[in-house]
C-alpha cells in the first residue's frame, strides 16, 4: 500500500483537489469521477462529496492508496 503524507497549507482542501494535488487522480475531472463512482473513503467510510472539506488528521483512502492530511508545524489548527 502506497502511503502519502500531505501537508496542509490552509484549514482545509476540498478532496477532489487533495487526490489532484497528490497525483492519484491524473486531473479534477478525474478525482471528481473516482469520487462519483465510490472509490474514495474519508476516515474509513465511503465518501461521495466531491469537494467535502478535508482537514488536517484525516486520512483519505483509493485505489490502494492512503493519505494522511497533516498540518504544517506552526499553523493553527480548526
């Protein structure tokens, strides 16, 4: 299992961006349609938002894949 630790620069990203940003979805379309179709879990449990808010602490899973949202040191935390 591949695993990514993402650091968070802001309060929060929506997921279709996070699977974007970290290479796992080749565009948004993409990350929109991984999420559409079932293939995204949040913290465990299947999600189908696709621009739900992901905070740092959550842990995002697809296609073999986990990434673990943390927050940069020094940055307030919601």
């Amino acid at each position: 299992m591949q695993l990514i630790d993402f650091e968070l620069r802001g309060e929060f990203i929506p997921l279709d961006a996070l699977l974007k940003a970290t290479g796992l979805a080749g565009s948004g379309g993409g990350a929109k349609a991984m999420v559409s179709a079932g293939q995204v879990q949040v913290d465990g449990r299947d999600e189908l938002r696709k621009t739900c808010k992901i905070r740092a602490g959550q842990v995002v899973s697809v296609h073999g894949a986990r990434v673990r949202v943390i927050g940069i040191a020094g940055a307030p935390l919601a």
